[in-house]
C-alpha cells in the first residue's frame, strides 16, 4: 500500500496521523519516504508553494543506517532510542525533497499527493512551511554559600547551558521550527545570611520568625517562584534556574513550569530533555486555540488513533507528555506552540 513515511525520526513528519504531516522551515527544505510499491507514482509538483524533486536513495538509506546504528547502542537512552531509531526501508521506498523557499504555508498545510497512471490518488502528505521563531532563554546556575562563604552550587547537578540550549534545538527546530538563543547570564548566588533575603524567605513560607529562615534543599515552586521572578534576566523571554530538587504538584519532578511568569526550574534529576519540555510548557501557556489538547498540567496524552484509548508505547516518545519527557511533537501539535507574541 502507497504511504509517505518519515526517513529519520524527530525530522518533523508525522506519520501516525491521516494523512501524514510534514513541517518544512521556510526558506529550507525536508526530506520524506514514499512507500512505492512498484515504483510508478508520480507525486504532483506543486510548483507554485513547493519545490519537490525526488533525490537518490542509496545516500539517504546510508544515512539511515548510519542513524540506526548510532541509536541501537547499549548506552543510549531507552526514551531517545524509542523515538529516534529509524525505520528499515526496502526497495518500494523513494524519496524526495520538500523544499519551502517560495511561501510560508500555515496550518493544517498544503495536500502533496501520489497519483498513479490513471490519475488516482494513492497517498496523501499535508505539508506546512514555517518561517523561524526565536526564543531568548537564559540559564541560571542558583548557588548558596559554602564551606567558608563561598559560593557553592545548590545542585549536585549544575547545568550546562550550552548542553542544555543544543538538546533544545536538536528538538524543536526540525519539528517545530522554533530556534532558543542564549542569553548570557551570571550564576545566581542566593545568601541566606543576609537579613533581607532571611525576610523574603520567611514571607514567601510564611514563617514568623525571619531569623529562622535559610534557603531549603528542596524547592517548593509555587511558594518561592515570586522570589525567583526579580532574578529572571533582562533580554530573556524565558529564565531557566538550576537548583537540586523540586516540590511541584504534590510530586518532585525533574523541571517545573511557573505559569505566566516565563520562569521555569529544572533538578539534578532532570533529563536530557527536561528543558526542552519545560519550554513546550512555556510556549503553550501562549496558545491561541480555543480549546488546548493537554490537561491541567500542560501535559498530552498519546492515544491510539483507532481505538482512541493510551497507547504507551507511543505516549513515550513524546516530549510533553506527564511523568516525564520525550523527544517528540506531533504535527497536530506543532501550531499550538507558535503562537508566542515575541
């Protein structure tokens, strides 16, 4: 049977949806599978918003296997491997390019098809050109004095931003087309020594005595974000602070969201991606849409698509869903995250 299919996972192309979609930046380009059996389609050009040309196969399945080599590893992370390994092709599979330098197409995207001989459509692709959004983040390190006064991370797990921001846009670039950029930061040295920080401690957890007041281990978010919210960086739209643990929810999560205040945390718990979801949390908060497909949390839920009950093994893979973050966003999703004002 006929399908466009992703080449490499994350790439920006939804296959599990009906028909399947295809984020392509504009100005750039993306490449997908066409499942092909008999190899006698012919995929309509689209001349006037896309340029489509179909490229050689053996270098993308060289590619392909390269990727899932790199992914079968024993030290790569069940999560990451999930979402990433590719597909094995065969020879029904062709592939082509989708370029997106004429105009940018919004959503739900322009219908690309494969027609046999007879004109019949065999397989359907929705595709959306998307032009960049940027986003300024900034990391904080959060330190607290130590052995003999000096500054010690709170962390046993400091972050590092140039990790954090690569995994960030390693993420939502291809899928989403939303580029982070660092803002350079100092590290945020908080001394709870100091009678006016003893003071906005107490008030902040409702402590009566200011003198009895230090600066806990674990962070409870919603009792002390409004003392983080002046320590957020000017130029940032979004602050991220490094501490040791978290207490959110009732639960003591690797990264926490504070609602509108465009700060989040992440925990020496945190994952590879627990920024990355932090972010989509960040940016959905500004969604337009009438009606958000996540819960109370910000959280998705991955269903199967025929039967409409979880599907775990997919629910995995996805970067915003609850218990902790994947590695990918849906096409269907991909709109709700683009609607922040800058």
């Amino acid at each position: 049977m006929a399908a466009f299919q992703e080449v490499f996972r994350r790439s920006g192309i939804d296959e599990r949806r009906s028909p399947p979609g295809m984020v392509v930046p504009f100005g750039g380009s993306n490449i997908v599978a066409l499942i092909d059996p008999g190899r006698k389609l012919k995929v309509d050009p689209n001349a006037h918003a896309l340029g489509i040309k179909e490229i050689d196969g053996a270098d993308t399945l060289r590619r392909v296997m390269q990727a899932r080599d790199t992914f079968s590893k024993p030290d790569i992370d069940p999560q990451l491997r999930a979402a990433s390994l590719p597909a094995t092709f065969n020879s029904d599979a062709r592939f082509f390019e989708i370029n997106g330098r004429i105009k940018p197409i919004g959503f739900p995207g322009l219908e690309v098809v494969a027609r046999s001989a007879g004109r019949k459509i065999e397989a359907k692709l929705h595709v959306a050109v998307l032009p960049e959004i940027k986003i300024k983040v900034a990391f904080r390190n959060v330190m607290i004095p130590g052995s003999g006064g000096a500054p010690a991370f709170h962390a046993k797990k400091p972050c590092n931003e140039q990790d954090e921001l690569l995994t960030m846009n390693n993420i939502w670039r291809p899928q989403a087309n939303i580029r982070f950029e660092r803002v350079p930061s100092d590290w945020l040295v908080i001394d709870d020594s100091q009678a006016a920080v003893k003071q906005e401690l107490a008030n902040a957890t409702g402590m009566k005595d200011a003198n009895l007041a230090t600066f806990p281990d674990v962070i409870e978010v919603e009792k002390l974000k409004s003392l983080f919210v002046k320590h957020k960086v000017q130029g940032a739209h979004l602050t991220i602070f490094c501490v040791d643990k978290l207490l959110s929810n009732g639960g003591f999560p690797n990264g926490s969201f504070a609602r509108s205040l465009d700060l989040a945390f992440i925990s020496s718990q945190r994952g590879p991606n627990t920024s990355a979801h932090e972010a989509g949390h960040f940016l959905g908060y500004y969604s337009k849409s009438a009606s958000k497909p996540w819960d109370s949390q910000g959280h998705t839920l991955e269903t199967d698509p025929k039967t409409g009950k979880e599907n775990r093994a997919e629910d995995i893979k996805m970067l915003m869903r609850g218990g902790g973050a994947g590695w990918k966003i849906p096409f269907n999703l991909v709109k709700e995250f683009r609607d922040f004002p800058g």
